[in-house]
C-alpha cells in the first residue's frame, strides 16, 4: 500500500472499476516494477498524514487480509521500543 499526496480515484465510486481507475504516480511505479497490486490511500490536498491515521489504515488493511497480529504497530506492545522499532519488529526487521 502506498502512502502519498494523489488524485487516485477512490474504490468506494460507483463508477470506478479495475480498467477505470487512475493511480498515483508511486503506484503506477510500484505496479509497473514489480507486477504487484499496489493500493493507494489518498488524503485532500494540502492536509498532511498523521501517524497515527496511517497506522490505524495499516491495521486496517492488515486485518482485512487476515493477519491479526497488529500489535507491533498499535504503540505499546510490551517490547519497551520506540514506535520506529516496533513496526520494523513487525515488519520482520
């Protein structure tokens, strides 16, 4: 999942589909590199990401793919670590 400033066109539109949709340029470039889907999350122009919305999408997505185990990325869990450290735990780093 890519995390960007876009105009990627949202899922969630009645008239958006596979063929129909426009990506990100990140995506666009991750897609064409590395045959993968990729899925944008966009935000308004001009309001910023903050870390914490990031990581509830993140959990968010984590869960609808059936991997509940977010608790390395939800702040405390246990290690005593940064954030930064817990989310590299959980990413296998």
């Amino acid at each position: 999942m890519t995390v960007e400033l876009n105009y990627s066109d949202d899922w969630g539109d009645p008239y958006i589909d596979g063929e129909t949709r426009r990506y990100s340029q990140l995506a666009f470039l991750l897609r064409s590199k590395t045959l993968l889907d990729i899925d944008c999350w966009s935000r308004v122009p001009g309001k910023p990401f903050m870390p914490a919305e990031i990581c509830e999408v993140v959990k968010k997505e984590l869960a609808a793919l059936g991997r509940g185990q977010t608790a390395a990325i939800s702040g405390d869990n246990g290690s005593g670590g940064t954030e930064a450290e817990n989310v590299g735990e959980f990413a296998g780093q």
